[in-house]
C-alpha cells in the first residue's frame, strides 16, 4: 500500500459538531491523572475567572484526532491505520476550552514526505467554538506528524 | 500560589513528579480519547506489530506530564502552547490485580525562557522512562499575571 503524495494540500471541511460536555472534561482530566481543580469543580473554575470547567491542555486531541479520522479512513489516502505512529504533537490555544464549547474542525494536510517505504504526514486542525447565529470564534490550532510505517519499518 | 513574570528566571526548577500507569490507566485513556489502537491495550496485537509490549499512548504520556504545567502555573488555562515529539515508547507490564504500577514516568520542569513583551514563560519538561526520555522538545507556552 502506498501513500498518495497528492493528499499534500488537501483540506477537509469542519463535519460533526463536537459538544464539550463538564463531565468528558473531569472524566478526560482524569484519564491524565490530572487534578487541578478548575478541571472538576464548576466554582474553582469560575474563581479563576473562566465561565465553566476548563479542559486540561490537550483535550483538543479529541477533536483534532476526530478531523485525522477523516483523512485516514478516506480510500483515496492509502493509510494502513495499523502501521501509523504518532510522531509529534502541539497545540496553539488562542483561548481555552471550556464546558458548553461547539467547537467544529478543519483539518489541513501540511505535508507529505516519502521515508523509506513509508511517508510522515503532516496535518493541521483549526478549531472553532461556534456562537449564536453564524460567527464562530478561534479557539485552538493542533499540529501532528504521523509516520506511517512501510514494511519491514 | 501562582508564579509572577518578574519572580522568574531561565533555569529556574518548576519541580517534578512521578506518574504511576497500569494498563487500566491505559483502557481509561483509549475511552476518554477515543483512541482504540489495540497497541495500547492488547498484548498479542502488540507484539504482533513487532512492539516489545503494550505501549502507553503517545498522547497519555503528553497529558500526563503538563499536570505538573498546570499546577505551577496555578491555572491550566494559563498554557496557551505545548508541544512534543514523541521518540520512545512506554512499556507498560500487565500489573493487573497486584495493585504494582505496569511503569513509572519521572516528569521535571524548568523555566526554559522568558519573553517580557508576551509576560510568557516556557517551561521546558523532561519526561523519563526506565532511563531514557520518551518526549524530546517538550515545552509549554505558559502566560502570567
């Protein structure tokens, strides 16, 4: 199976809205081991000023690896899920996520570079809190690698 | 208390803290995430992908340590970037009913650099497991009062 160098460049327009519920924020902040407060307790949140629980730093994942899904599910790919590993990961957050958040994801393929009998692709999510009526608001960009091993890799 | 700009200087230790993972940790993150790679919970589907061993998610481990982050900072909506690479694996052994920890992640921090203009600190994270790091380049953006 080979990866389709012309995936570089492509986008995939925002799908499903992803509804930030408070508890996929504690259960996730627990599934990290994280205990800050305004993860769990609605008032240890708002006393820091944020209008509902906070998600913990990369609870954006969720989101961005649903937009991936996209990418590696499409035919046209040629992605072998069970080759793929995660190589790197940041997250750019022009403001945090809180319970209540619609957010919505556009996924970018940055890059496409052959290595070996495998490829690293590059993918950018932009995300978006949606607001009433037709604005929607910056709320984070992700960026990941993933090699996808060829055989024998 | 949380940290001031002006209290901080490049070097600076933030402190450190250990992470024990079992492979239930492992099936909570993969339902937390969504992430169901069979790698991280599935012992023949691992090995038969020529791994040593189940492998804690890339992602665990990068949410896991920026705990540490978020508590120094006093707020975890204070860490506006972070970011890593992800270069060697944590074996997680099959502890289940013995209450042991399948592996132990050794987190520290320190302040790496300081911008005035943005009151930003980055905080630079050593993440080890049996020895050898497993992030490389992990840093956290963290803006301050």
């Amino acid at each position: 199976m080979t990866i389709n160098p012309d995936l570089q460049g492509r986008s995939y327009p925002a799908a499903e809205v992803y509804d930030v519920g408070r508890e996929k924020i504690r259960e996730f902040a627990r599934a990290v081991k994280a205990t800050h407060p305004a993860h769990f307790d609605v008032d240890a949140a708002q006393g820091l000023g944020h209008p509902d629980l906070v998600a913990p730093p990369t609870f954006a994942i969720i989101v961005a690896q649903r937009a991936d899904a996209q990418l590696i599910e499409d035919p046209e790919a040629g992605i072998d899920f069970s080759r793929v590993v995660h190589a790197d990961q940041r997250f750019t957050h022009h403001r945090p996520i809180f319970a209540g958040d619609r957010l919505v994801a556009e996924l970018h393929v940055d890059g496409v570079r052959a290595m070996g009998g495998g490829a690293m692709i590059t993918t950018r999510s932009e995300i978006f809190a949606l607001g009433d009526g037709n604005g929607r608001e910056p709320v984070s960009t992700t960026k990941s690698s993933i090699l996808v091993r060829g055989e024998g890799q | 208390m949380s940290p001031t700009f002006e209290e901080l200087s490049v070097g600076q230790d933030i402190g450190g803290r250990s992470i024990e993972v079992t492979r239930q940790d492992l099936v909570k993150y993969a339902g937390a995430s969504g992430d169901f790679n069979p790698i991280h919970w599935n012992e023949a589907f691992a090995t038969g992908v020529e791994l040593p061993g189940v492998i804690a998610h890339g992602m665990f481990t990068m949410g896991a340590a920026v705990q540490l982050v978020s508590d120094w900072a006093g707020d975890p909506a204070a860490v506006v970037d972070y970011q890593t690479r992800f270069t060697k694996p944590v074996l997680v052994s099959d502890t289940t009913g013995t209450g042991d920890a399948g592996a132990v992640i050794d987190v520290s921090g320190a302040v790496g650099a300081l911008d005035a203009d943005a009151r930003t600190a980055r905080v630079d994270l050593t993440v080890v497991f049996d020895g050898q790091k497993v992030l490389m380049k992990a840093q956290a953006l963290v803006r301050l009062a």
